[in-house]
C-alpha cells in the first residue's frame, strides 16, 4: 500500500474529496433553502461520486494491479452494459463471451507494460477473430450488423478505455513530478470535471441547442462554458500532475474539453438511436455505467497519444 | 449444517454470480414481500430466475423462501433434483396431479402455514426465452384458498439471454428485474388470472428491450 504513490496524487486526491465536500455542503444547503424545489436527482448524484471517488482512489492507493484491476472492471461493465443494450442475436452468445474475454487480456498488456500488443489487441487480432467465430457459430442474417455493433463497442468500452490504464504504468521519466498515476488523474478529473462544467454552464446560461437531434439538454453556451473552466483547470493543476508548461496545459485542457463533449454526444446518439434515456441504472442519478465513462472513451486515447507523442 | 451450506452457497456464489457479473436492474425492490406468508409469481425463462429472485432476500431468511419447481424435472434420485430441493429449498410440484384428482399444492401448505415465501412460476416451464407465454391457472386456485397471503408479481427479463435452456454456459447480460404491486383477490379464478397477466404485461411495459433473434 501507498508503495508507488507519490505525494503529489495524494495531495491531489485530497483536493477531490475537499471538492466533493463542497459539494455535498452545497447540495444540503440548496435543500434546506429551497423546499419547493426537487432536488433528488441532484442529491442521489453526489451521492454517487461519493461512492465513485472512493471506489477510484481506494484502487489507487492500493497498488497498481489493484487500480488496473479496477480500470478493467469498469470496461467489463461498460460492455456489458452495451452488449445488453444493443440488439444481440441468439447465435452470437459463445461470441459475445469471447469478446468479454478480449478484457482481461488488454489490460494483461497493460499490466506487462507491452506497448506493441495492447494497440493492436483490439483493432487487429479481435477484429479479425470475432466475424471469424460468428461464421462458425451463427448464420449470415444481419451478420455485418452484428460484427459492426460488436467492434464498436469493443473499440469504445475496452480498446479506448484501456488508454487510461496504459497512462498509469507510463514511465516516471515521462513525467517526474507525478508518475503515471499523475497522468492518469489528471485525465479523469479533467474528463469527470469538463461533464460538470458543462452541466452547470448550460442550466446557468443554456440558450442555443448544440445537438437538438441528439441531446436536447447540450448547449452551445455550456460546451463553452465547460470548455473554458477545464482549460483553466487544466493550468491550475498541470503543476501539481504533470511537467507540463502552460502552452501544453492549456492545449490539453482544450483536447479533454473538445473531446469529452462529442463523447458524450456519440454515446447519446447510440441511446437515441436505441429509445432509451440512460444506458442502465448502475449509478443512481446519473443512469449507468456509459453515461459516466463516454467522455473518457475519447479524452481517453486523444490525452494519452498527446502525452505519448510529445513525452515518450 | 444444510442450512449452512446453503448460506455459504448464496454468499460465496450466488450473489457474487448474480449481482457483480450478470448485474440487476431492479425497480421497485422495496415491494418485496419482507416477511411470509406471501407469494412471488415471475415469469420464467431459464434457471438463473430462481437463484436471481432468490438472492434478493436476505441471508438469514433463505431457509424460509421456498421456490416451487416441477417434481418430474427435480426427481430426488438425481443430483440436480438432490441440489434443487436441499440446497435452494424446492418443492417439487407433481404436473400430473390435477390429472387423478388430486391437490398439486400439497407441498406448499406445511410452509405457508409456517410462514415462508413461495416462490412460483405459473409458465409452467423455461420455454421459449424471452417471451410471455400462458400463466397456468393453478396458481387462482392457490389464491383463492388463502385470500389473506399476499401474493407479488414479477417481471423477469435477460436471464434467459444469459443462460437459456438447453445451454450450460452463461454469457453476461445486465438482467431487469421489475416487481409490481401485490394483486388484488376478490373476483373468480378467471379474473385472478386476468388480473395477473395484465400485471405482467404492465410491469413488461416499464422496459424497453433489445431485439434477441
């Protein structure tokens, strides 16, 4: 325990609980002060980030298995949760349990630290093997549709996802001042923070629909909005996280920003694609387990090939 | 020492199998029976149905929740048949029964009269997955005799994705488990039984499932 952590993670997710007390302070004083309004969703969200926060740091203090452990569980729930949403056929069962087995192998290459593998698992060696298996086990009926849907959602809930891992065992050369645990929570709180962000800015100011036709709550005003405070969060806690100067704070706030918005917006599509609101009910008062990570599916691997490029 | 096992069973297995790698959704949880005499009738699409509903009791209440499957199907003289009705407590039920004139709910009468929970599925069998099919109408008759035990319907849905018949190996699917108001008793068997599908096909309702061909 507490074997690989530097101090200045422990500080920073010191700074997450303080945040999170804020908010709970916040959230009972709104109750108290407003009777009439309902605030129940808001309340049962903050409840959940409590559960959330100390589940993530819980496994990063643990040891860096224990937090690969846990990074590989959320992808096994993320594609459970989407294997469940999207139309499956009968046939492609032994399938769909061959695609839950790419998992523990991704994040095995994480864990091995093998670069070479863990980018190409996914998109080569399971792209090739999945359609492969489903000719041998199910017929031709919707076979592009089911292979596609498949792939999708492999490529969204492990391949991206496991970029946060990979950041993690990254190596301290690349980034002295915190590790790769630094990387790592710099990315999430980044990713989780720029959701809020957006959130609040666009109940406060949300005037112009940026997607009517997919996500009727997401405005210009709060993509904006969001955009700005992660920009800024970005130069405020880069010192403490990475060896980023301002210039590459700044554009990694922008990339996490950018990027965490049409995460979102593509996990909404697939929702109102499917007719349903939230992707599950994991996670009360934010819906499941999707609607908590879909921003990460693509700050996850933009952040970590920025950081590769310029780092390593 | 069956009581033991069964607990360690239900601890180390079941809930572990059933809540962190299939998963439920469950909506209205808080009208589950918290104490017998009671009834839960579910529709019934794969073995899975009988651990999930029973995992959502509590530990120390599983030697009182008595599901009630098909004699024939859980003979003694097999392991299966062994397993079901000392480790998850079973009653079997003679389908043949009614046939000779004879009461099928002999069993179940000992254990109401003790207050426990039984757990019923009016389908009769698995069947098709995924699909409703008629609810026998032994279950009225059942109802009717004890108008005073409250009986709770609910709708099961994605187990029988996860293991259908016929099939041994479970695949992970999220699992809904929607459980709906107790039913209403005055009326004729018929009425029950009309009650009792309209319930079910309420509660399917409050879903939106993926298409599984």
């Amino acid at each position: 325990m507490f074997d690989d952590l530097s101090p200045n993670v422990a500080w920073a997710l010191v700074g997450i609980y303080a945040i999170l007390v804020v908010a709970s302070v916040v959230t009972f004083a709104l109750v108290r002060l407003l009777p009439g309004r309902n605030f129940h969703e808001l309340v049962l969200r903050v409840q959940s980030w409590w559960v959330m926060v100390t589940l993530f740091s819980l496994a990063m203090v643990l040891s860096r298995r224990g937090a690969l452990v846990f990074l590989g569980f959320v992808s096994f729930l993320a594609l459970k949760e989407y294997l469940s949403l999207i139309p499956t056929r009968r046939t492609d069962r032994r399938v769909l349990l061959w695609a839950y087995l790419a998992i523990p192998v991704q994040y095995y290459w994480v864990a091995a630290e093998r670069y070479g593998f863990f980018i190409i698992w996914v998109p080569v060696y399971m792209f090739l093997l999945l359609p492969a298996i489903m000719i041998v086990h199910s017929g031709t009926q919707g076979f592009l549709r089911a292979a596609g849907s498949l792939h999708w959602g492999l490529m969204a809930c492990v391949f991206s996802l496991s970029h946060a891992a990979f950041l993690l065992v990254l190596p301290d050369s690349g980034n002295p001042v915190a590790g790769g645990a630094g990387w790592l929570l710099f990315l999430v709180f980044l990713t989780q923070a720029n959701d809020v962000g957006q959130y609040l800015w666009g109940k406060a100011l949300g005037r112009t629909k940026a997607a009517p036709e997919v996500s009727p709550g997401k405005t210009v005003e709060g993509f904006l909005g969001g955009l700005g405070t992660t920009t800024v969060l970005a130069l405020a806690i880069a010192p403490l996280l990475t060896p980023f100067d301002w210039r590459f704070s700044a554009v990694a706030g922008l990339i996490i920003g950018f990027s965490g918005f049409i995460g979102d917006v593509t996990i909404s599509a697939i929702k109102r694609d499917l007719g349903v609101k939230d992707s599950g009910s994991l996670l009360p008062g934010h819906g499941g387990i999707l609607d908590r990570v879909d921003s990460l599916t693509y700050t996850a691997p933009l952040f970590f090939h920025y950081v590769y490029y310029f780092y390593y | 020492m069956m009581a033991f096992l069964r607990v360690c069973f239900f601890a180390l297995v079941v809930r572990p199998v059933i809540w962190v790698a299939i998963g439920l959704n469950i909506r209205h949880r808080e009208r589950l029976p918290r104490k017998g005499p009671a009834m839960v009738v579910a529709n019934h699409n794969s073995h899975m149905d009988t651990l999930a509903l029973m995992s959502l009791f509590p530990l120390a209440m599983l030697g009182r929740v008595h599901p009630v499957g098909a004699a024939d199907y859980f003979a003694d003289d097999t392991p299966l048949g062994w397993f079901a009705r000392h480790m998850l407590g079973v009653l079997p039920l003679d389908r043949e029964a009614r046939a000779r004139g004879e009461d099928p709910f002999v069993m179940c009468r000992e254990p109401l009269r003790h207050d426990n929970i039984l757990i019923l599925f009016p389908e009769g069998t698995r069947g098709e997955p995924e699909r409703l099919s008629t609810f026998k109408k032994g279950i009225a008759y059942l109802a009717a005799e004890y108008p005073d035990v409250p009986i709770v319907p609910v709708f099961l849905h994605g187990f029988g994705k996860v293991l259908p018949k016929g099939d041994w190996l479970p695949v992970p699917f999220f699992c809904d488990v929607f459980v709906g108001l107790p039913l209403p008793r005055a009326g004729s068997p018929d009425a029950f039984m009309a009650a009792l599908m309209s319930r079910m096909t309420m509660l399917s309702a409050e879903g939106r499932f993926p298409a599984w061909e």
